[in-house]
C-alpha cells in the first residue's frame, strides 16, 4: 500500500550566493546569523533561512555540498516522490512493541529496538520519530532514520498513533492533525522512564505538524532538547486547496484509502455511535476531506472541515517555539504550496532554522550516498544537527541555553 503524506515547496526570493565551502574560516557564527538567506552554488542549491542559522550552521558537514539528485527519478517531483513510496528499502530491524494506553482510553504503540532496553545505558540520547498520515514503524523513511541514529549509539523509538502501524484502537476516537493529547503522553512517559536523558523528536508531514504544534504550545516548558520537522504541510488550509488539484487527487485517492481501512478494520467501536458522525462517509471516502467530514471533525468537536484544517496549522505555533527547532522542505514537493512555509516567523525566532532542496518530491529526497535505493539526503543532516544539539548539552555540567542565560543542564530540558 502507498502511504503519501503533505509538504510544502518553496519558491525563492532574494538569495546570497556563496562557494559550497562556506563552513571555511571565512565564515563564522556572527557573520551567518546577519545573513537572511543563503544558497550554495551548482546547478541545485540549498536554500537556508532562520533567526537560528548563526547557531545551528556550524552543525552541518554535508550541508555546503550541492544538492545532487539521482539522475531520471528526480526529473518529476511525481516520479521520485512514487519512486520512494515503492522502491525505497526497508531495514530489517527486530522492533520491541509497548502499547500506552492513554488518559481517555485511547491506545498507542511505541516500537523500541529491540535489546536496546540492555545493551544502552540508562542515559543514551533518544529519538522520538512520528510518521505521517496513516503511516508507522514499517515505512521505510522511517527505518531508515531509526537506523542511522542507532547506529549513532542513540536510543529510538516510533509513535505509532492510534490505529496506524498496526497500533490497536480502543476507543471510537483516532487522531487528528490538532490533537496534542497523545503526543503530551508518549513525551511524558517517554521522560519519566529515562530521566537523565536528553529527549529529541523528528516528525514527517501531519506527524511533522503534529509535533510543531506541540513544541509550541509547551514552549519553554517543553521536555524536548530539540525537534526536527520534515515535509510539514504547516497550513491545512492552504495544502488542502493544492490537494485537490491535478495529480495530487492520486495522492489524496491513497490516503483516504487507508485512513478509509482503518475504519473498517475497527468498525464495531463505532456501530450506533450516533450524533453528527457520518461513518458510512468515511469508510467509503474518496478523499481525505471527505473522511475527515464524516469522521475526524466531528471527534474532535470542529464545526466544519474548513474550521478543523484552520485550527491545524502548525504555521501558527513557531513563533512559540523555545526549543532548536530545524524544518526541511523540498522545493518541488507536490502536496503544498510555498506560500505555506512561514518563513517570516521563522526568520524571526532565534531557535527555528529552515532548509530547502530544490528537488526531493515528496518524502523522496533521492540522493546522497545511498542512492536510489537508500537512506533520503535528510537523514545525515539531521543526525548531524541531532548529534550537534546533544553534543552542546552534554559539553559542561552547567549549560549555555539558547536565549544566553545559564543553567543547570537538566533544569533547560524542563526536568
């Protein structure tokens, strides 16, 4: 089965350009963060903006390197986004399975590596990953990003939400684009049983957004050391227009399909349930605005779906952001609109930083090393942003924060 999610391209407006060594000592801290935008030079350069650039540039190995893509599968954002869906490798990985069952009675599923629980010590850094729509522990971005920081020696774990990766649905309630309840959960529980660890997550499209909001809404309270956000179609409003159009219905077709099986495949929590709900609508939906319309608005007390995808946006949450937080985007991503990057609350916050390739469809990012077949070009820049955050952590016992002010180091991660 496909599983798509939501991003957002980005169409460029004034830009520097600089040779692709600009990590030289030409370059510092103090004079990136004057600069508003930054482009390597090739054929297919990298876009970087953020009030956080100063801080987060020097991070990054890979990131001067022109953005290279494979040849023939990026000629069509369709083509490489397709070309990932289907033929990218999945890592075989032994996944240890704990289900959550949270305060409402909901249930989700947190797949740990298994034997990690005995071979890492107590105070490993952990990654949390949050999948998109519909998605969990058996896509393959998602393994692969699982690999790449366990082999880094972090600890990680998946968010599966509830019905997705086979997580198990016991109330008649899923998740939603808005719904902070589970993910305040997981961290929460995720926190108390390692509590001298550093806590990090990295989210792809609705997961991404999901977790913006999230960081948002806890903004110096938050238990994260830092988020990463991949494909975040940032405003519901805006990508749900683009959705509709073109090719995109492919894409839109897919995922209502499977939103539309996990319905069925727990169809008796919702027999006679009554009220506005819609459930025949759903379960036969040909779009996800349709299943949201007979489904998820109604669960989670929206009026419309207009009024759900507007009260979603996880565009409206960075200015809140008080954590590192580092946004990826493709350019070409067919899902959303450029105009949905909030470029402008970004540039202005001093922990956000955005980058954007000029190719990598939709969670494709077919280059690098290990292409066509493996890892996306994301996963070393952000293990190198991940193992950067985690390495000014744990530099001192006390801690310069990044609004300047020092710390104890496990008073900054909220504990």
């Amino acid at each position: 089965m496909m599983r798509l999610r939501a991003s957002t391209p980005f169409s460029s407006s004034s830009s520097l350009h600089h040779h692709t060594n600009y990590y030289s000592a030409t370059f510092t801290p103090s004079k990136t963060s004057r600069i508003s935008t930054l482009r390597a030079t090739a054929a297919a350069s990298i876009e970087v903006i953020g009030g956080a650039m100063g801080k987060f540039l020097p991070a990054f190995k890979t990131l001067p390197l022109s953005y290279i893509p494979y040849p023939v599968i990026a000629w069509n954002p369709h083509v490489e986004t397709i070309f990932a869906a289907f033929f990218r490798s999945l890592p075989n990985i032994r996944l240890r399975r704990e289900c959550l069952r949270t305060k409402d009675g909901g249930s989700v599923a947190l797949d740990w590596v298994s034997g990690d629980n005995h071979s890492l010590p107590p105070d490993s850094p952990l990654l949390i990953l949050l999948p998109g729509l519909t998605g969990g522990s058996e896509d393959t971005y998602v393994r692969h990003m699982l690999l790449r920081a366990r082999s880094k020696g972090w600890r990680v774990v998946v968010f599966n939400s509830r019905g997705c990766g086979n997580s198990p649905v016991t109330t008649a309630q899923f998740y939603s684009a808005s719904f902070l309840g589970d993910i305040s959960e997981v961290v929460e529980h995720i926190s108390n049983r390692y509590p001298r660890t550093n806590l990090y997550a990295a989210g792809w499209s609705i997961g991404a957004n999901i977790l913006v909001q999230y960081v948002g809404q806890e903004s110096h309270s938050c238990l994260l050391s830092g988020a990463i956000s991949l494909c975040n179609p940032f405003n519901l409003v805006i990508a749900d227009e683009d959705f509709r159009k073109g090719f995109n219905t492919v894409y839109d077709k897919a995922l209502a399909n499977a939103a539309s099986k996990i319905l069925k495949r727990n169809a008796l929590l919702f027999e006679d349930i009554g009220g506005e709900f819609n459930i025949p609508l759903a379960a036969n939906a040909k779009s996800l605005r349709e299943f949201d319309e007979g489904l998820t608005r109604i669960s989670f007390g929206f009026k419309s779906v207009d009024d759900y995808y507007s009260n979603s946006c996880s565009s409206d949450s960075v200015k809140n952001v008080s954590i590192p937080l580092l946004c990826i985007q493709a350019e070409n991503d067919p899902f959303a609109p450029s105009r949905a990057i909030p470029r402008e609350d970004i540039q202005k916050n001093p922990n956000c930083m955005l980058i954007v390739t000029p190719k990598g469809g939709h969670l494709g990012w077919v280059a690098g090393g290990e292409a066509p077949f493996g890892a996306p070009w994301t996963d070393s820049v952000v293990m190198e942003f991940l193992e950067h955050l985690e390495q000014l952590n744990f530099s001192n016992s006390e801690n310069v924060n990044y609004t300047g002010n020092t710390i104890p180091r496990y008073t900054q991660l909220g504990r």
